[in-house]
C-alpha cells in the first residue's frame, strides 16, 4: 500500500512514519513537510511543501491511505486565527486533494470532545474540522479522539503537567478512563485501522484506542 502523511514531524507523526516504514503492508510512504525529516529509508519520499499553496502539490496527494496528523498549540501559532489555519485549514486542505485523487481511506487524529457546538475554542475548530471532512464522503473514513497524549521529549509544558496528574490519579483506580495515550499506541492504531476493510465513517475515542491498537488486520 502506499501512505500519504501530513504532521509527520510531530510526536504522533513520527511514530507512524517511523512504524509505517517498517510494515511489510506498506511499500512507499510519502510524508508532505516544511523541512526534510532527519531521515532516509528507501519506503520513504518527502515532498517539502508550501501548506499556504496546495494547488502546487495537489497532483502528489495520490496513493492507498491518507494520514493527518497535523497540529499546533495556542501558544506556538500565536493567534487563534494562525492555529485555524494549521489544524483547520491545511487538514481541509489535505482531506480535499485526497478525496478529488480518489484516495479511497482517510484517517484523521481529532480530539477528545471535538464539537462544533463546543463553546471551547479548540475542541469547536476540531468538530468543525471533523464535519467538513465528513462531508467529503470519503469511501472509509476514520477519526481518532484522543485525550492527554504521552508525547517522548514534549515542550509542552500544561500536557507534562496534566500527564503527571492524571498518571498519579490513576494509581488510585481514578480518572482511568482518561489515562494518558502513549503516541506510538495511537500510530500503531492508526495503522491498524488503516487494515481492517470497512467502509464508511467511524470514530475511535479515548479508552478504546488502547485496545483497538492491539488489533490485527481484520
């Protein structure tokens, strides 16, 4: 098969490359970035692109299976405006050429309360996010709702903080349902969704995404 990848610098993208890279299912994996991966594998093609310009990359968003991953914070776009544009606008953007390439699977990590109702900035720009790409009606489509992720190496000060709680909470039977996600379980997820023939739109949240991880190809 052959992977499409956006985010593939971030933590959850990086796992999935690195595993998708090393599946026997998946012989070519095209990840599209701002700046080369500090990585070479002969599976591996990188496409450095402009995310303000898809027109000019449109024509390589071919293959199996699109993954997006892609994702800021608040306080590294600097605006609510330039943090839509990321995990909004370039996901929609990505969704939109796959589906007009007849990329038949599509899988999308959200997050945990995505609602366009949701009167919380973030969680309301990942519903909205979910919706518009439900709308492209792709043949299979899967969205991941992750909660707390479990980042190797995170700067992200608040998520270290919350990770630690919710770990210490969960020594005592409390909060185990929102127990924090380790990345490279919500990559092998991913991937093995991506192997399960279905179609239609499905949504994995939270706990779940701990077992569905342990699937084999079904």
């Amino acid at each position: 098969m052959k992977a499409l990848v956006i985010g593939a610098t971030g933590a959850t993208g990086k796992d999935l490359v690195y595993k998708l890279l090393n599946d026997k299912d998946y012989d070519e994996v095209n990840i599209f970035v701002r700046k080369p991966m500090n990585i070479q594998h002969p599976k591996l093609k990188t496409h450095v692109v402009d995310f303000d310009k898809p027109e000019e990359w449109k024509d390589l968003v071919k293959g199996d299976v699109a993954f997006s991953c892609l994702g800021t914070t608040l306080k590294a776009a600097g605006s609510k405006e330039a943090q839509r544009k990321v995990d909004y606008n370039y996901q929609y953007n990505f969704a939109k050429m796959a589906k007009e390439n007849n990329v038949e699977d599509f899988i999308l990590v959200s997050s945990y309360g995505a609602s366009p109702k949701s009167k919380i900035f973030y969680s309301r720009m990942k519903g909205e996010l979910e919706e518009s790409i439900k709308a492209l009606h792709f043949n299979k489509l899967t969205i991941f709702q992750p909660g707390m992720l479990d980042r190797k190496d995170t700067e992200r000060t608040g998520e270290v903080l919350g990770g630690k709680i919710i770990k210490f909470a969960n020594k005592f039977g409390i909060l185990t349902q929102q127990k924090p996600l380790p990345t490279d379980i919500l990559a092998q997820a991913m991937i093995n969704s991506s192997k399960i023939k279905s179609y239609g739109y499905s949504k994995i949240k939270l706990g779940s995404i701990f077992g569905f991880a342990e699937k084999t190809n079904g």
